[in-house]
C-alpha cells in the first residue's frame, strides 16, 4: 500500500474517513460498499475499551471482518488503556495505520511507535481536545499521522469543539517549519457546515460518522465534507 502521504497526494490533501461507530451494523457490509461507492477514501475503526474512554466498541475480531470486506484502506483509532498489549493483534487485523491515544499511558510512546512500525504498519498518534500539541511535539518525526480530536472520545453523535481548530493549525505549521510529513487526521462532530474550517486550518482526513451514515445521501454527504 502506498503511504498516507504518498495517498493524500493523490487526492490533492484532503480525504474523507466514515467512522463505522455509526453504520447499521445489521448490514454492515452494504454500508461498507455504499460509503465506498459514494467515495469514501478510507475507513475509521473506533475501539474502546470501556475503561480508557466510557464505551466498549469493537475488538481485533471485527476488524478483522471489517478489513475483509474493505476495498479500501483502514485506519483503526484505538482509545484503549496499555495499547501495547494489543497493537499486535490489530496490525494482524488488517489495519492500515494503528494510531493509539498519548494520554493512554504515563511514558513508553516511542516504544510503542517502533512497534507498530517493527510490524509493517504505519503509525498514528491520537491527542484529546485538552491535551496541546507542545505536549506531543517531540514524538512528530516518528509517526504517519496526527489525530486531533475535536470531541472528547467515547460515544459518536456529540459536538463539535471549536476552539481545537487553532491545534490543527498549529500542527500543520509546525510540520511544514520543521519539514516533516506526518498527516492531520481530525475526528468528532464533522459535518458539511464545519468541514471547510478543518481543511483551512490544515485537517486532511476528515472522520464523519453521523453526518455521513445518518444522511439521506451517502456520497453528497461525503463531497460536501471534502469541499
């Protein structure tokens, strides 16, 4: 597969990632096929663990599935508590990239990074709304990808946070001072209406998961998100 970088290159910067939190799981592999027919560029893998964050959601089983049914790229958020017991097992799954929370753990983040690249697998980093980015600065030459969250992760459908904007935008300067390539992936509460005020501050893959499974049409949704 080619690099997240190598990707969005391909599709002039700017990606849109459905978060499957909020498919209808009944028909999972329909919604898989629509939101991909209707332009999807990746798929966005949600795992709680119900003790890091209040939600328990899917396990290294379901991406597995999940990852057999995809035709394109997946990109699993892990919101778990010691992530380096199970970055193994969803590498093995089938994830694309393996991006796992900096609050999760007191210290070993470079560890955890090397791993997840030891097993062929390209590395994202996860940032809570509250946590600024000068916290995670020095870990930046070493991953793929960037999330910054703009809800506090746990349950899909809250709202947008509007002051994490002035993060993404200091993410996306200080990769282009520092001539670096990681990719700014922004998740929670993206719709049409704010999509364009993510892009402007530097958000390249937008995760939607309401707007997009709760919408009447999957791929108007999906282009009015990527702009």
């Amino acid at each position: 597969m080619k690099s997240l970088y190598q990707l969005l290159s391909d599709k002039n910067g700017v990606a849109v990632a459905p978060s499957l939190l909020a498919a209808d799981f009944s028909i999972l592999e329909k919604e898989i096929r629509e939101v991909e027919d209707s332009g999807a560029d990746f798929l966005h893998i949600d795992v709680m663990d119900g003790h890091f964050v209040p939600n328990i959601t899917f396990g290294p089983m379901i991406v597995s599935a999940i990852s057999k049914l995809a035709g394109i790229p997946i990109i699993t958020h892990l919101m778990i508590t010691d992530p380096g017991k199970y970055i193994e097992r969803f590498v093995k799954a089938g994830s694309s990239v393996v991006t796992f929370h900096f609050e999760a753990m007191e210290s070993g983040h470079q560890k955890i990074i090397e791993m997840i690249h030891d097993l062929g697998c390209e590395a994202g980093l996860a940032i809570n709304p509250d946590t600024p980015v000068s916290a995670v600065k020095h870990l930046f030459e070493d991953i793929e990808l960037l999330l910054t969250m703009t809800v506090f992760p746990g349950f899909g459908g809250k709202g947008f946070i509007d002051e994490v904007l002035v993060k993404i935008k200091e993410a996306s300067d200080y990769r282009e001072k520092q001539n670096l390539s990681y990719v700014i992936e922004v998740d929670g509460g993206i719709t049409p209406d704010n999509a364009s005020s993510v892009r402007e501050n530097g958000g390249q893959i937008l995760v939607a998961g309401t707007a997009i499974f709760r919408s009447k049409n999957y791929n108007s949704s999906i282009l009015a998100i990527r702009g």
